[in-house]
C-alpha cells in the first residue's frame, strides 16, 4: 500500500507539473520565438497596402477619426513597412484637420526625428507650426476673434517653428507661407501691447500707455502697430506736458505717416482696433503631402514678392519670453531718426540720448 501510495503521490505530482508546464510553456514559447512579434502579425487584420488604402478612403470622405485608426494600425503593426513614412504625414494631416492639434505637431516632431533626410521634411516643420498656431484643442479662432488679447504662449511656439523652416528650407514649396505666418504672428504681438496702451489711454494713464507704444517702437520696429506707437507717445506726452518730447514723435509722423495727423497739428489717436492685418491675411490651405514627390528638395517658389516675403520675414525677432513677461524698458529715449529724419525700421533702436531729462520714466 505504501508503494502504491508513493506511486500515486508520484503520478499526480507528474500531472499538476504537467499542466503547469502547460500553462506556462505558451507564453514561454512565445517569448523564445518572439511573441510580441508573433501577437502583431496574428492581430493584423489586414495587409500594409489594405489599411493605407483604406485610409486614403476616409480621408478622401473627410472621416479624420477613421482614417487616424487605419493609419496608427498601420504603423503599429509595419513601422518599418514601405508606406510607413507616407502613413505618418498622411497621420498628421489626418489630425490637424481633425482638430487634433496637440497630436498633429507631436506627429510632425516625431516625423523630423525619425525621417529627416526626407524629401517633404519640411512638410513636418510646415505642420508642426500650423498645429501650434492653433494653440489649444479647441484651436485660436483667426478670424472671429482678437488673438492679440489671447495667451501668446503657442504663437511664440509657432514663431519659433516656422523661423527654423525659413532658415533651414527657404526653398521649400511650404515657405511662403510660413514667412506670412511668421509676419502675422510678429503683428499680433506688437498690436497685443498696443491694446494695452489703448487701455491705458481711455483711463488717463498716460505714463503706462508710453511704455506700452515705446516697447513696440524698440521691439517690433517692423510691425504695422509702428505708426500706432508713435502717435500714441506722441499724444500721451503731449497729455503729460512734455511738449517738446511730444513735437519729436508729431515730426516722426509728419515725415513717416502724415494720415495720423490733422491739418492743425493734432494726433489722430484711434483707440479701436484695426482689423486690416486681418482682412489682408491669404494664409495657404494645408494640403496633404507625399513622400514621392521631390519638389521640396528642388523648390519651385522663386518670384520677386515670395523672395522679399521670406526675406522679411528673417529680419523679424521677437524678445525673449522673459523680456516680453516683464514691463516696458527701463527708459523713454526719443525714437531714432535716419539721416533725413526719416523713421529707421530695420533695427530696434539702440544707444539713443534722451533729449528731454523731464520725460516719464519707463519702469
């Protein structure tokens, strides 16, 4: 009996290790023959020209969300396939027209760190800035509302990526229109201050409404908010009595900008916003992109105004986020003057003498 109880307790010993080893051997196996690998071909319902195919098809229907899940399927299950490259733009597209912002330049990034010796690399860039534009989810409304009085933080980011793809790609086909971007979002923070100043006048603080238009002056010297600037310092030191200082900026306008003066002399100070940037932006659709096509190495954008528009738009700098969170500068110099009196718009003004020692003092 004791034989056959020790055979028994050997016999069920040999089954529980056999069913354990038959429970555990699977994913052993697996792991020695690459499972995870295995687990991606076997969840693939589709082969790689199936699921591009069919989201070329949803995209051409305008369906985002979908043609999004047939790309990441894509591109999870053949990262290193032929179309992965094509689905990761077609990705990007996809999501910034889907209203997936945040998602669309994190696409991009990814794009320029994986692929950058792409020929449409500089679609990535284009679109990494566009996306950033938007700012939020919800995305900045360019044309219903005043982006000036919105938080700066994403036009400072899309300032940024389309100032690298102007330096990197002043060929490329998407250029032009990121330099235009690059000039909007230059305006949009210079007219931001004058807001401020505009604020600041209809409550008398003539002081504070100076150091408002003289950082433009200094900082955004090729902004259209420069004429804006000078007929405010012109008005609020006439307010505060520094006639003398305030006769300097009515010659500046005199010479530069005639319209804002009256016939006897006066400041033509309109604290409403003008909205003509607005109604001139002509900002490109953004389009889809393919890896085939070799136009961005080459360029095909050459013409006189593109050229100067991109041209332009390398001379523009914005200050530091630091600089731009602090006030004014630290003094309210008379504006610079070119050898005919003419206003100098090419550089901030640097090193200017102070020709009344009673002006207000820019905290």
């Amino acid at each position: 009996m004791q034989a056959v109880g020790n055979t028994f307790i050997k016999l069920s010993s040999i089954t529980l290790l056999t069913l354990s080893v038959s429970l555990v051997g699977c994913q052993t196996f697996k792991n020695l023959t690459g499972g995870a690998d295995v687990d991606a071909v076997e969840t693939a319902q589709k082969s790689e020209q199936s699921y591009y195919n069919d989201a070329i098809e949803q995209l051409d229907k305008s369906h985002h969300t979908q043609a999004i899940e047939e790309l990441t399927n894509l591109r999870t299950f053949y990262p290193t396939g032929q179309y992965a490259e094509q689905a990761l733009l077609d990705m990007m597209y996809a999501q910034y027209e889907g209203g997936k912002y945040e998602m669309a330049a994190s696409s991009a990034e990814q794009f320029i760190r994986l692929y950058p010796s792409n020929p449409q690399v500089s679609y990535a860039y284009y679109v990494r800035g566009v996306a950033n534009m938007q700012g939020s989810s919800e995305g900045l409304k360019l044309f219903k509302m005043n982006q000036a009085e919105r938080d700066t933080a994403y036009l400072r980011i899309a300032f940024a990526n389309f100032q690298e793809l102007v330096n990197k790609y002043p060929n490329s086909p998407y250029t032009p229109d990121a330099a235009q971007r690059m000039t909007f979002i230059y305006n949009q923070f210079a007219e931001s201050e004058m807001s401020a100043a505009n604020w600041y006048i209809e409550r008398e603080a003539y002081v504070a409404a100076a150091n408002r238009a003289k950082w433009v002056f200094q900082y955004y010297p090729l902004s259209e908010s420069i004429p804006k600037a000078l007929a405010t310092l012109a008005y609020s030191n006439e307010k505060l009595g520094l006639t003398d200082l305030a006769n300097e900026y009515k010659t500046l306008l005199q010479i530069n900008y005639p319209s804002w003066l009256t016939s006897d002399g006066s400041v033509k100070l309109e604290t409403k916003r003008d909205s003509t940037w607005l109604n001139k932006i002509t900002f490109g659709k953004l389009g889809r992109s393919s890896v085939d096509d070799e136009s961005v190495a080459s360029g095909n954008y050459n013409g006189a105004t593109k050229t100067q528009m991109i041209r332009n738009a390398n001379q523009l700098r914005l200050p530091s986020a630091n600089a731009a969170s602090a006030n004014a500068p630290a003094s309210n110099a008379a504006p610079a003057r070119g050898t005919n009196g003419n206003l100098q718009n090419s550089q901030p003004p640097r090193g200017i003498t102070q020709p009344n020692q009673d002006a207000p003092i820019i905290p």
